[in-house]
C-alpha cells in the first residue's frame, strides 16, 4: 500500500529534528507545547504596520476557533516581520509566512509586548488551508518556490515529502485533544498528490527580484561578523568559506569581505547600512527558541530596499527599480543574517552544517530564493550531510542569472 507506507514514512521523517538548513523540522508535538494560543482563523484584511520599529506586516484575523489558550476578542492582529516601512525602506525577510486574503490558517501564536501576535518559528508556525475535493487540508509554505526565480528544466524537484499536508480538522482535533491532556494518535498525516504544492503570499508581493548593484561596478559588500572572539557558533572561518563559495562561483565577480564588529549591528531593527551577522537572536526578532530536541528556526536572512516612498505593495510599477536582462530587479541597500537563540546546539561540533547554514543565508543576501531543487543549497531543509559549502549547479545557474556570469 502506497499511501500507507508514505504515511509511515512521513511520521518517522517527523518523528526526527531532521537537519534543514533555514530550519530544522519541528515537531508538531514542540510547536503545539511552545505556543501559548492556537487558532483556526480567517484573513480579514493586511497592512503594513503602523510603527517606526522594523517594516513588519499585521495580518488581521477572524478567530473561528480557539485551539489553545485564550484570547480575548474575535479579531487578532498578527505581526509578521518584513514588509515596507512607513519611510517606504523595505525589509524582505526570507521563511517569513504571508496570508492571502479570505484565507484560512491554523496558527502557533505567542503574543508580543505590544497586544499583537507573532508566529512561532516563521512558516512552520503557519498552516494554510487548502480545499482538494472533499478534503480540507492544512500545509505549509515552507519551499517558497513560486517565487523563485527560473530553474533549469530537467531538474528533480523536491517533493515536499519533509512536510506531508494534513487533514484540517482532524489535525486540529488532535491539537485539541492534546491540550486537554488527552492523548489521540496522530492520524492526520496525508499523502501529498501530484500538483497539490502549496501555493500561498502575498499576490501584490511576489515575484520580486534583488540584486546587489555593487558587483557591477567591481564593488565589494562589506559584512560585519558579531562572532565571540574564540571560534564559537557560526565562526569566522564558516563565514570565510560560505563567502568564498559564491566568489569562486561568480568567477569573483562576487566579493564579499568580512570585518570583526565593533559591537553589535542593529540586525532587522532598522536599516542601519550595516551588513550584520548577528548570533543568537539578540534583538528577540524571531518568535520561538530553536531546540536541538525538537527543531525549528535556526537561522533567517533579510534583505533592506527602497520602495520610492511607498508602503503599497506595487513593487512592479518601474522607476523604483532598475531592469538588469530585461527583468526587474529592486536594489539590495543592505541585507543582514540573525541566527535563531537556541541554535548554537546545532552549529557547536558541526562545521560542515554551520558551512552549509551561512551560505545559504549568504545566498539570500545576494537574492536568491528558496529552491526546489534537491541538491540546491538554497532548498529550505539543511541536507545536513557534509556537504559544506558546496553548491549545486542550480545554484550557479541562478546566480548567472542574477550577475549576468557566464557558465
Ligand atoms: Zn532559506
């Protein structure tokens, strides 16, 4: 049977912190455990949000049902970083979840100082319903791939087989059961057929391309590296060999220097012109601890631009952005990468999964996207496999595509 040894397959791939690069995969058990409010609800409307902190998206949800915890009104508002600011400087945070309109999700929610939500651990905190013939089915987004850009027909495309859809309601029944104290087995995985691919964000805001006009002009970027003096989590020296990756690949026409930071860069607080590398999530940014036991969010790229001092999500209008081969592309003004608090466990003792961490967010900052590509090293899951800094040809194909390199 099939169906059944997928689903078998599937619980022991969940059974496991399997290794993933921006994330590991958390378990539903850790994420239900870690939130303090779970709740079925509907997109009402979204904005940018109405502070001078980091651009950040409130998503305005009808509450239709309250899995876990309590929570006050019908309506929350959950505040997702990245978006544009009220200067129209924007933030383009790679793994954070978008809503479309009318859309129904399930979330893991911890609440914020300031009365909104935050999702745990990004986009594996964010379920979204999908309706397949009789089926309502929750899944997440977690490969990002429609907005990515091109591959090389004749590629393996992942299955998302990491990350299995689940039945809706039973999923929550099972969540509800749970925080009763109940123990119900966890009967809710489904096998995902052929097409049912997530597709969710944000319609206004996709497809955006980033690149960094710097390399054009024989200019290098300079990083600031936050790194403990003795070689701790996510060194120097990983730092070295995951700028050197996309150097050799670009025929170095890529050339990313590293600097030891005075102190501290503002990271994801505000657009400081500093390109940081900040350990440990020292600015709180990313809701939910990654815990070698149970898995999560390890580490998250960003990438600042100007949107022409607008906060409406139209990025396509021209004059805002530059063309580069016919294509649009906005401006990189500055990109920064934060490790998760907690995921030191995971770097310490693992250099070649530390290599593999940092470039990939290193190819965030240089704007790329997530991949579907198996090999790719832009793919969501770390393959955690000893590959290091190695990439895959997709990657450089990508990257030809975005510097104008020949292969
Ligand atoms: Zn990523």
């Amino acid at each position: 049977m099939r169906a059944t040894s997928s689903i078998v397959f599937l619980l022991a791939l969940l059974a496991l912190p399997a290794g993933a690069t921006t994330f590991t995969m958390i378990s539903d058990s850790a994420l239900a455990d870690q939130a303090a409010l779970i709740v079925q609800a509907t997109v009402l409307a979204s904005e940018p949000a109405p502070i001078a902190g980091p651009p950040s998206t409130d998503y305005f949800f009808q509450v239709e049902r309250v899995v876990k915890g309590y929570v006050a009104g019908s309506t929350i508002v959950v505040r997702v970083l990245g978006g544009i600011g009220t200067d129209g400087i924007g933030l383009r945070i790679w793994g954070a979840p978008s809503f479309r309109q009318g859309e129904r999700s399930l979330l893991f929610l911890e609440p914020r100082g300031d009365g909104t939500y935050a999702i745990l651990h990004l986009m594996l905190g964010a379920f979204h319903e999908l309706q397949r013939g009789d089926s309502r089915l929750a899944l997440r987004n977690l490969s990002e791939t429609v907005e990515a850009l091109s591959v090389t027909a004749g590629e393996t495309l992942e299955e998302d087989l990491l990350d299995g859809p689940r039945d809706f309601e039973a999923f929550v029944e099972w969540l509800s059961a749970r925080d009763r104290g109940e123990a119900l087995r966890a009967d809710y995985l489904l096998r995902l057929g052929d097409g049912d691919m997530p597709v969710s964000g944000d319609p206004r805001c996709t497809g955006l391309n980033f690149r960094w006009s710097a390399f054009d002009r024989a200019k290098s970027v300079q990083w600031s590296l936050d790194i403990p003096r003795k070689r701790g989590p996510a060194g120097r020296g990983f730092f070295d060999e995951a700028r050197s990756a996309w150097s050799r690949a670009s025929e170095s026409r890529i050339q990313l220097t590293a600097t030891r930071a005075a102190g501290p860069g503002a990271g994801f607080g505000s657009a400081d012109g500093v390109n940081a590398l900040l350990l440990g999530d020292p600015g709180d940014q990313v809701a939910g601890e990654f815990l070698c036991s149970a898995g999560g969010i390890l580490s998250l790229a960003g990438v600042w631009f100007d949107n022409g001092r607008s906060q409406e999500c139209h990025f396509v209008e021209p004059g805002v952005k530059g063309t580069f081969r016919d294509q649009l592309f906005l401006e990189i003004l500055e990109a920064d990468i934060v490790t998760n608090d907690g995921s030191a466990c995971f770097f310490v003792s693992n250099p070649s999964g530390e290599a593999e961490v940092l470039t990939h967010e290193l190819g965030h900052t240089l704007g790329l996207s997530h991949s579907g590509v198996v090999d790719s090293i832009m793919r969501g899951p770390v393959h955690d496999d000893g590959r290091g800094a190695a990439l895959d040809p997709s990657d450089r194909a990508v990257l030809g595509q975005l510097y104008d390199i020949s292969e």
